[in-house]
C-alpha cells in the first residue's frame, strides 16, 4: 500500500509523497502559521499553508512544517523552480 503525504479535505485530491505535492503548481503557498509557544525550540513546530487552486476547491491545507525535509543551505543551492 502506498504511502500518503497530503489529502485535499475538500476535493480529497491525494499526494503520495513530498515531491508530489511540492511540484503541484496548482497549490500556492500562502502562509506560515506558528503552532504556538508549547513548540521546541530553535525549530518552532509551525504549519505552512497552501490554497489548493483549482476550479471547484480553492481551499486552504495546513501541513506540518516537520513534514517536509530539511535543506542542507551548506551545499550549492540547486532551483528546481522555472524561471518566470
Ligand atoms: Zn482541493
């Protein structure tokens, strides 16, 4: 059985895996939302927050920041975006 990273809760689209759900460019990022003062320092557990824009959804996923892995920022910075 597959693994699931991420179900929309409103179309119940499904990511199967991190880099399914980061290369969806339907889902724009639109926040962060800090988890409050219970959270562990240096790294506050946090939510980022996506609005999945497609036509019928547009509703906004939280998804545990910890859910995404971490980036070494010591190695040469690769940009898997497309230029504009
Ligand atoms: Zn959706």
């Amino acid at each position: 059985m597959p693994g699931l990273f991420k179900r929309c809760p409103l179309c119940f689209k499904e990511w199967l895996t991190e880099d399914d759900f980061l290369q969806d460019r339907t889902l724009m990022i639109n926040g962060y939302q800090f988890a409050g003062k219970q959270t562990t320092p240096p790294f506050p557990d946090g939510y980022i927050l996506f609005t999945h824009s497609v036509h019928g959804c547009g509703t906004t996923l939280a998804v545990i920041a910890k859910a995404f892995k971490e980036v070494d920022r010591k190695k040469e910075t690769k940009h898997s975006l497309s230029p504009i």
